[in-house]
C-alpha cells in the first residue's frame, strides 16, 4: 500500500516554516500532497494560482511532492486523493487548541484518516504568512524567513500596490 499524507493550508506564502515540514513529513511517506486551500477566510494577498505557483518551484527538486488545491472539507479531499494521513504543523500552545478541536472534528467525519502533528524547528517557531506579509508590508527584510521565489513574489506584490 502506498502510504500518502497530504499537508493542507493556505500557504498566502508558503514559509521556511512550512518547507521544513514538507521536507520532514515528504521523508516519512511514499507521497505528500501538499494542499492548497481555495477560499481562505482571511483577506488573502496571493491568488490561489500564485501561492500553488511558489510551492511548486519550492518543491521542484522533491520527487515524492505535489501540489494540489482544494475546496470544503479536508478528510474529504484526503478520501478523494486516498491519503490516510492529515498532516499539521505545530508551532506553540497557542496552535493545539484549534487544531485538537480541528482533528476530534474530523475524526468524527471520517474515522479511517489519522491526523499527524510534526512539532516546529525551533528556528521557525514565531514564524507565520501574516507575519511576513507584515515585515514586507513595512519594507523589512523577509530573507531567510521565506524561500526565495516568495521573497521575488512578495516584492513584485508590494510594488504593484504602490504603482496603484
Ligand atoms: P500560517 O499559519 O503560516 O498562515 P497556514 O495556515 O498555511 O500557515 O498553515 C498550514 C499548516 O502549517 C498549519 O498546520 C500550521 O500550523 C503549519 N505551520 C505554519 N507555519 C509553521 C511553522 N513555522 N512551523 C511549523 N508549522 C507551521
């Protein structure tokens, strides 16, 4: 049996911090999807053809990696893709409410899809999207913070909407 987890999120850019959990969880599954949600709530700064976009030059190099999007609920797309596994990343107390909450819900919805949390590098543990959309925001530096492409992404981003 092919054993494939996917890793869903809004990735409105995807991070150092999400990278290193696709790196990790791409290390113990024959497949990782990594899943792009459609609407997110949030005001988002990247369509969804541009945030795929960055993961999948991210990913490149990563045989066992792709990227999907997806819409609804996320067992669902995880049964539709035949994943057993969700994976999440955790980054501090302040994340495991909702996500305890998230995985009793989806336990609920489909009992045969485990949900799998991988603990942050302690080097990215204050690191989100909206953070760096923050700093970039007021013209700091997002190196090291985000892979390449998204830097290039953000900049290009940023100086359109001055232009505007
Ligand atoms: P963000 O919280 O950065 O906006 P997403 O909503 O796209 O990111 O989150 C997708 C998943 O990635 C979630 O499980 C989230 O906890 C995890 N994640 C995000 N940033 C990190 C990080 N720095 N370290 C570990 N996991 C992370």
């Amino acid at each position: 049996m092919i054993r494939r987890a996917i890793y869903p999120g809004s990735f409105d850019p995807v991070t150092n911090g999400h990278l290193d959990i696709i790196e990790r969880a791409a290390g113990l599954f024959d497949e990782l999807i990594v899943a792009v949600a459609k609407n997110i709530g949030k005001d988002p700064m990247f369509s969804l053809e541009e945030r795929m976009e960055m993961l999948r030059e991210t990913c490149r190099d990563k045989k066992n990696v792709r990227v999907d999007s997806f819409d609804g609920l996320t067992v669902r797309f995880a049964k539709a893709h035949d994943a057993q596994v969700i994976i999440r990343g955790l980054r501090a107390v302040s994340d495991f409410e909702y996500e305890f909450e998230m995985a009793l819900m989806n336990r609920r919805l489909d009992e045969n899809i485990e949900m799998v949390f991988m603990m942050t590098n302690a080097e990215y543990s204050y690191l989100r999207a909206s953070i760096v959309k923050e700093i970039a925001d007021f013209g700091g530096p997002v190196a090291g913070l985000v892979p390449p492409i998204a830097e290039e992404y953000l900049k290009r981003k940023l100086r359109a909407a001055r232009n505007d």
